[in-house]
C-alpha cells in the first residue's frame, strides 16, 4: 500500500515538473555546404578520423549536448548565438538539456559525414505565451554616448540614444558600457506593433574633489604626483578622480606641509581645506646711526634696532635714514634661530646735476623737483639716475660719486623723428645717408635732428642729389624728378612767318631742329624791288641744366634764303639773301600731368655777317612729352 502511495507520488511530481517546464523550439537539422567560418579548425576524434561540425544556433545561455558516440571536442561558443559541436563520424542524433527545460533529442539527417557541417536553431517556446509580431525599443542613458548591444546578436553596436526599430517581439538582453562608468545590463520584452522606451542611468566609476589651500602659491600633490598650486576644482569628468582612497599634499617652501587621507566616492562632492602654517625664525637689525627704517623685500617692518620673528627664507634687508645713503645685506632666516646683521649709513653727499639740454631728473628713484641744474644729495659710491625730456631718448644709467668732485653733467639724445618722403613721380628709390636700406616714395622713416645726403633715384628720370635737414619734429618733404628723355614739338615764328620746331633732351644734352618760313619785313634796311618769301633751316646742339630751373642752351649753324633778285644792276645783289648763318639759344619747359606732359618757350639768334645789319631773333613755343 505505501509502495504504491509513493509510485503515484513521485509520478505527480515528474508530471507537474513536466507540466511546468520549458520547451525547446527547433528547426529541422539541414546540411551546409561552404561554410568556411565552421571548418577553420580540423578536429579528429579518438579513432583519428575528421570530425563532423555541428552548428547550433541559439538565444539561450547554458546548454548542454550529449550525443551516443560522444564528442571529439567540448562545445565551442563561436561568436554570440552561435555554438559549434565537433561530433565522430556516422553519429545519428543529438540531445540538448538545461534546467527548466524538457530534455530533446534532434536527429541528423544522415549518419554525421567525416568534414561535413550542419546547422539546427534553438529558441525557447516563449512564442506560445507573447503575442506575435515586431516592435522598437528606444534606448536612453544618464549621460548619453553609452555603447550598447544586444546580447546574442551581432552587428547591434550602437550608442545612446539609440533605436532598435522593427524587432522581432520576444525579450533582449542589452548589455551597456562607457569609458569610466560601470557596465550594465538590462533585459526589454519588446510587444508587438508597440515602441518601448527606456531611461537607464549609469553608475560612475569616478567622483568629485574640491580642494581649498591657503596660502594661494601652494603646490598640491596627490598621491605623491604635482596637480598644481592653489585651490584645485576636479569635478569634471576629465578631471576627476576614480572611486577610491587618496592622500592629498599641500606644501610651500617656508610653511609645514599638511596631509589629509579622502576616500573619493560616486555620492556626493569631496571636499578638503588646507592652511598651512608659516615656519618661523627671529631676524635681528641694528645700524649707525640708529633709528633707521628697515624694510624686508620692501615691506617696512619697524625702525632699528629691531628684532621680530618671520617666516624662514631669504630676504633682501635696507636700511634707510633721512639725509643718509641707504644699505641693504641679504639675510637668510633659519627656524627657531636669530640671524643677526647690522648696517652702517653713510651721510649723502650735495652734487649739482647739470643736462643739456634742460630736463627733469629722478635720482635714486626720487623724482627731484624742478629742472636742470639741480642741487641733490647723492649716496656715496654708486647712484642711479633717470633723465628724461620730451623729444629726447630716455636717459638711465648708474654713476659714481667721485672724490672731490660737485658736479655731474649729462647730455641728452634727440630722439628719432618720423620723416615723411614724397616725389613726383611715386615709386621713387631714397638713398638716405646712414641708412642702410632705400626708401620707396611715398614712405617714412625715423631720423634724428641734423642734415643727411639724400639721392633719389628711378627708371627714365635724372637721379636728383640733395640735402634733407630734419629738425626737432621730423617733418615732410617733396622732390620732383625730372625725366632724363623729353622731346618737344612746336610752333616757330620769324620775320612774319611760321614753322615748326622739334627739341629733344636725353640725359645731359639737347638737341634742336627748326624749320620755318620767312618773309622779306617791312623796315628791311635794303628793301628788294619787290616782297620776297624764304626758306630758314637750323640744327643745334647743346647742354641740359636741373637747377635751380629746368634750362637748355644750344649751339648751332643755319641756313636762310630769300630767293634771287635781279641781275642788271650791281646794286641789286644784295637782295639777293641766301647765307649760312650761326646760331645760339636756350630752351625753358614747364611740366604738367605728374612730368608726362611740357609746354616749352625757345629764343633762337640768328648771326647773318654776310648783309649789313640783317641779324634775327625768332621764338618758338609748343608741347613736349616723355619719351
């Protein structure tokens, strides 16, 4: 009877487990052929033959396989989802089991082939109990940027925010990591036709410190390594500690270093105050006379003889005294110890300081009142004096008192002024004395007061040589070049008639042609039985001047005609004008238009030896231009 109250005992508990426990969805085992990935590796079993591969890929984590021949090779967890099973030759099936779920057996489709690979899939049986269909999860992160995949399923890399759209509506595990935050996961049943989101905050590996220090020059060192001096702000993530205990420094030379232990933590903002305290020695001053004011590194601290505690370290000691040279020693402050000096003032010495030209005077950093010449009291020995007027270099330098001597003279520098060039035309190349690079016109340069050569220079136009006075103030200055090739055309006029006239220039010299007509004049001295026209002809040659204006003179030998007169008389010939003649003139332009353009005035004399009292004067006038 109890027999058979226990058979049926234990055939309810099998039954109820059954009832209860999972089930393993799987396809049908197929045969795949090329798949490179699963045959990598060459696997024999313990007869030495080349195993089969079976590939099983699944969502589930812990299975465990069993087959009647036995496996040549532990499973092997290939990639995520994907599980290889190296299986002896002629094997029929397999049997998959894990905790929860019923045992099942799945069958080759043929006795397992030596090198050949098959594929099952395996999922659990939660497509019974969830509606069925694709869904989208939103994925958010507290701070965002988070990497996030699914577990199980390759290629989901992606950072936050991120959307999974139009996934299959089943459970996914989503594992989460970000540099310097802990790794979490989180599993998402995703619903059919339904967009799920989801806010995760993530926990940080690292926290918050704040460090206050006082004095402000003090060098903080955390865990024996220098972070910087003064208060430190690490609260930014790039800047922050990780989660974790620290000993924290502060020191300054001259004051007792402190040290303090934090334990840093994701909670709340740590916080650390440091005031370090000075360490102290005694300084002892005493001078002749007495009653002196004593400054340390130019703090005063009291009157001589003096004794009061410090900070250890070195300092610059002066002495100072009204009417006496001031002294100075550099004192070395030891802990717990009294460094002694004592200083000697020498009384000043009257000195009269005399510039040229006036100006105002500090003397030993005191600005004395007035200008030069100047009564001052001066220290023995060395002394510093600044001398400064405006339009002058700044003068600085030390000098010493000499035996015996009261006054102390000092000349001043003009300082360099702004010199302003210009030229018609522009472009022009300055060679100024004492300069070592050219001046382009227009243009600046500094220059002190006096006189310098100046020659300016520039393609087509004479070079000009002149003197450039720069006075207190620096000033502007204008020259004109003129070209070093003019010609001119124009117009001549002599006894009633015309012509025309060519005058060219190049460099120094000129050249002219005239060529004109001529009439017999009214007031002729020898008038012809009749009025005669004429032919006048001139060529002439001569020099160029610049200054003060430009100027041309010329030297040449002509020719003039007035035709034939009768011949039955001898009185008659001597209307008979035909003879050469020499000639002399000068040539005066004027430019315009920036030197391009000329208009010119010519006086040209005629010397006629050959008639009695037939001399001439013709003038010209015209245009000319640049070559």
């Amino acid at each position: 009877m109890k027999l058979l109250r226990y058979t049926f005992i234990l055939f309810c508990l099998v039954f109820t487990s059954s009832l209860f426990a999972q089930e393993f969805q799987t396809k049908e085992m197929t045969r795949v052929t090329n798949d490179l990935k699963a045959i990598k590796e060459d696997v024999k079993d313990d007869n030495g033959e080349l195993t089969a591969i079976v590939k099983v890929i699944t969502n589930i984590d812990g299975l465990s396989f069993d087959c009647k021949l036995g496996f040549a090779k532990a499973a092997v967890k290939d990639s995520p989802g994907e599980i290889l099973l190296f299986v002896s030759p002629k094997e029929r099936e397999i049997k998959i089991q894990k905790e929860g779920f019923l045992p099942k057996v799945i069958a080759l489709p043929e006795p397992a082939e030596s090198g050949a690979v098959y594929k099952v899939e395996v999922s659990t049986d939660l497509s019974a109990t969830l509606a069925s269909g694709r869904g989208t999860i939103v994925l958010t992160t507290v701070p965002e940027g988070a990497f996030v995949e699914i577990d199980g399923i390759g290629n989901s890399r992606k950072q936050t925010p991120a959307i999974y759209k139009d996934y299959e509506a089943r459970p996914f595990k989503f594992k989460l990591s970000k540099d310097r935050y802990e790794a979490k996961d989180t599993i998402v049943k995703l619903v059919d036709q339904k967009s799920i989101s989801v806010n995760l905050k993530l926990k940080p590996k690292w926290g918050k410190l704040k460090i206050n220090v006082f004095p402000k020059s003090a060098t903080i060192r955390i865990d024996g390594k220098v972070q910087g001096t003064g208060d430190l702000d690490l609260t930014n993530i790039e800047e922050a500690l990780n989660i974790g205990s620290y000993d924290i420094e502060a020191s300054l030379e001259g004051y007792h270093p402190q040290r303090q232990t934090v334990q840093i933590t994701n909670n709340n903002i740590s916080v650390i105050d440091f005031r370090l305290e000075p360490i102290k020695g005694f300084i002892k001053i005493t001078s002749s006379p007495s009653n002196a004011d004593v400054y340390l590194n130019d703090s005063l601290y009291g009157r001589t003889p003096l004794e009061k505690e410090v900070r250890i370290g070195r300092y610059q000691v002066v002495v100072r005294k009204e009417g006496f040279a001031s002294s100075s020693v550099v004192a070395n402050v030891i802990e717990n110890e009294i460094t002694s000096q004592s200083l000697t003032l020498n009384e000043k010495i009257d000195i009269t300081i005399i510039t040229e030209p006036k100006a105002t005077i500090t003397l030993n950093g005191t600005l004395l009142s007035g200008k030069t010449p100047l009564l001052a009291k001066a220290n023995p020995g060395i002394n510093h004096i600044i001398i400064e007027k405006e339009g002058y270099e700044r003068l600085e330098r030390d000098f010493s008192i000499r035996e015996n001597q009261t006054e102390y003279k000092f000349d001043l520098e003009l300082k360099s002024q702004a010199t302003y060039i210009s030229t018609s035309p522009s472009g022009v190349y300055a060679y100024i004395s004492g300069k070592e690079e050219s001046l382009v016109t227009p243009g600046q340069v500094y220059l002190k007061k006096g006189d310098y050569d100046i020659t300016l220079t520039s393609p087509g136009y004479m070079s000009k040589k002149t003197t450039l006075s720069v006075g207190d103030k620096g000033d502007n200055y204008f020259y004109r070049l003129r070209p070093s090739s003019v010609m001119f055309l124009g117009l001549s006029t002599s006894d009633g008639g015309i012509g025309g006239n060519l005058t060219t220039w190049s460099g120094h010299f000129t050249f002219v042609m005239d060529i004109q007509s001529i009439e017999q004049r009214d007031d002729d001295p020898y008038p012809a039985p009749e009025k005669q026209s004429g032919l006048q002809m001139m060529i002439a040659m001569g020099v160029r001047i610049n200054r003060p204006i430009p100027l041309s003179f010329h030297v040449g030998y002509g020719f003039r005609g007035m035709g034939e007169a009768p011949t039955e008389s001898s009185d008659t010939q001597l209307y008979d004008r035909q003879f050469y003649s020499p000639v002399i003139g000068a040539t005066v332009p004027i430019s315009f238009a920036g030197g391009s353009f000329w208009l010119y005035g010519q006086i040209n004399y005629w010397f006629h030896t050959e008639i009695k009292d037939e001399s001439s004067v013709n003038l010209v006038g015209g245009i000319g231009f640049k070559l």
